[in-house]
C-alpha cells in the first residue's frame, strides 16, 4: 500500500517538477539557477518519500516546487490525492500553500477555496468549509457546487431554516428545482415543533411544506398526527386519506391511524366502506389486516377468518398468515393452543428478520423508514419494500 502511495505521488510530481522547471527556465536568471538546483532538491523529496518519511517530502516538494500558472493543476491533483486516501492534513497544508500565492488567477484560487473546503469537510471543520463554501457563492465561481456543499453541512448541523435558504438560491442560480427537498426540510422544522407540542408551528411549517411540495407524503402524515392529538379526528382523517393520492405506497404506514381516527368519531361504516374500497386499488396487506380487524368486530371471528383465508388464496403473505393463526389462537385451548403459539412465534421471528424499506436510488434496506437515506443521503428515495410480506 505505502509503494502504491508513493508511485501515485511521484507520478503527480514528475510533471510538477518539469513544469517549475521549464517556468524557471523562461523567466528569468534567478529561476535558471534555482532549476539546476531542482533536481537534488526533487531527489531529496522522493528519498524521504521512498523511506516512509512523507512528512519531509512533502515539505521539500511545496517548498521547491512553486506554484504558478502551468503547475497549480497538478498541485491540485496531488492535494486532491490526500483528501480521497483520508490524509486531511496533508491536502489542507497542500491547499493553503496553492491559495497563498500571489500569481494564481481569480478562477484559480477560486478552485484552490473549493478543495479546501472539502478538505475541512472532511476534516470536521465545518465552520471554516462553511466561510469559504460562503465565499466562492457570494463571488459566484463554482458557485453551484459550493451551495449544494453548504446544503450537506446544513443538513449535518440540522440547520433547516439555512438550508432552505440555500436551496432557493441553487434555484435561482439556475440550478435544478429542489421544491421536494425545501419540503422535506419544513417537516424537520414541523417535527421538532410537535416535538415540543407546539401544535401551531408544526402545523404552519406542514403547510409549508405541501406548498413547495404538493405530493409530499410526510406532511399529510405528520398533519394528521397533529390533528389527532388535538381531538380533530375529522382534519387528521382528511389529511391521511390524501396520503393516498399522493403515493399510495404509504397507504398502509397510516392504516391504523386513520382507524383510530374513524373509530374516534363513531363512524365505522366510513371506515368499513374506506378500506373496502381501499383495497380494491391497492393491494396492500396493511389495508387488509385492518379490514379483518373491522370485519371481526361488525361480523365476528369466522367472518374475519374467511376473509383472510380468501386473501391468502389469491395472495399469499406471511402477516395474513400470522393474524389467521391469531384468530385461531384466541379460540385454541390445551395442546392445540401450544401448536398453534410455537408457529406464530415462528412467523413473527421471521417478520421482524425481513427489510420493511428498501432505497431504489441505492438499494439501501432497513427495518424503519427514513425520509433521508443513511445510505446515499438523497431525500424521498426510501419506500415500503414489502419484502417483510411476501412468502
């Protein structure tokens, strides 16, 4: 590893030392002489660098090697070089020593403040990434990439109102839309509120955030939460049956809620005649398990069990299967009941060994659902696998 490490920064170094060369030669006698002195200086470098004393070598090669017009390219490659194998430092004393000289052009230091602030990205630093990413947007070179590098560190301090901020601006700029992140970041905001039950703000920043983004799911979700925990079952009802429209794939992650919030104003015909209907569109094993529940209570247990068993003919599912052996569990008694209680556990161990959400930008899977990836870190690409169902 350490001769791959030093074959890759020799052959960075072999044009810089050309290029320092062939500048001192064309300027003027002092530049001629310090050429002649190069090699040994250069030799000396990779002397030290071939006897694992990078340290050193480094500090002769910023040292002889000068950065100007023809060589900064490949003093940016080679700090670049350290940022990606984790040398930090290394790319930061690379960096800093490109930015302090005097000769470079405007759209060169500008590229010199990009790698550095990666470099404290990187590093941790982020208030010193967070002033240059600043800078390079407010002189409007690299001005793209330095906004969307201000939007992760944002996104890491969990400063949504900035990252708002800076989303708008990548819009104006010319940037692509990002309504549906600028969403997804007013829920932040309306999650910490309903958080500290300050029902109104979550409430308002919802609203935003289904004004930036109409088919955002996780407002409708987090609105009907609110609702619900303030008595409004009628306003939680309407929220969470837009969930529907907007992706019915998260359907089933409000079933039970819109349950209980039809239950809590007495109207279980409503609720029936939902997911009835429901169902017939998407054929979603959430939506089942609450019309068994419903159709138990209106009908009774044999009911409830013929229309699992109908489900499971067309539609084989472990989750049916379990409930069905519920059902049958609740009647059972004696050997009977121990058979019955050792196969659902079975069932439920192999439930809670399967992945609920799957990422389809990165394959990322998990056992809850993530509005950000923990994988690629991209916004509203996580969904429900159904693969925890399926037999």
């Amino acid at each position: 590893m350490f001769f791959e490490h030093a074959s890759l920064l020799i052959w960075l170094l072999l044009p810089l030392a050309a290029g320092s060369g062939w500048a001192a030669a064309r300027y003027d006698q002092k530049r001629h002489r310090a050429r002649k002195d190069l090699p040994t200086a250069y030799f000396k470098g990779l002397n030290f660098l071939l006897n694992e004393q990078a340290d050193k070598a480094i500090e002769i090669f910023i040292k002889v090697l000068e950065v100007n017009s023809e060589t900064v390219e490949t003093h940016l490659a080679l700090g670049s070089l350290f940022r990606r194998r984790g040398e930090v430092e290394r790319a930061i004393r690379v960096h800093q020593n490109i930015i302090a000289r005097p000769a470079l052009d405007r759209h060169q230091r500008a590229r010199a403040l990009l790698e550095l602030g990666q470099d404290y990205l990187k590093a941790g630093l982020l208030d010193r990434a967070e002033n240059l990413f600043l800078e390079l947007a407010e002189i409007r070179l690299h001005n793209e990439e330095a906004l969307r590098l201000l939007m992760h560190i944002y996104q890491q301090e969990r400063d949504w109102e900035k990252a708002i901020s800076v989303c708008r601006r990548l819009g104006r700029s010319g940037g692509p839309g990002l309504h549906d992140v600028i969403a997804q970041y007013y829920c932040e905001l309306a999650e910490e509120a309903y958080k500290r039950n300050e029902h109104d703000v979550a409430r308002e920043q919802a609203r935003r955030a289904l004004q930036n983004d109409r088919a955002c799911v996780r407002a409708s979700m987090v609105l009907g939460n609110i609702e619900a925990d303030l008595g409004r079952h009628k306003e939680a009802i309407k929220a969470w049956r837009r969930v529907e429209i907007q992706n019915p794939l998260y359907l089933g992650e409000v079933a039970q809620s819109l349950a209980k919030s039809y239950q809590a104003v007495g109207d279980e015909e409503g609720l029936y005649r939902f997911f009835q209907e429901a169902l017939t569109r998407h054929h979603d094993i959430a939506l089942m398990l609450v019309l068994a529940d419903v159709i138990e209570r209106r009908e009774g247990q044999r009911a409830a069990e013929a229309f699992i068993v109908s489900w499971l003919r067309r539609q084989p599912s472990v989750r049916g299967l379990n409930r069905l052996i519920g059902l049958h569990l609740a009647q059972a008694s004696g050997e009977s009941r121990e058979d019955l209680a050792i196969l659902k556990g079975i069932i439920e161990r192999i439930v809670e060994g399967r992945r609920r959400y799957l990422c389809h930008q990165c394959g990322f899977s998990g056992q809850s659902l993530h509005w950000q990836c923990p994988g690629c870190h991209r916004w509203n690409t996580v969904t429900p696998s159904g693969e925890d169902d399926a037999v």
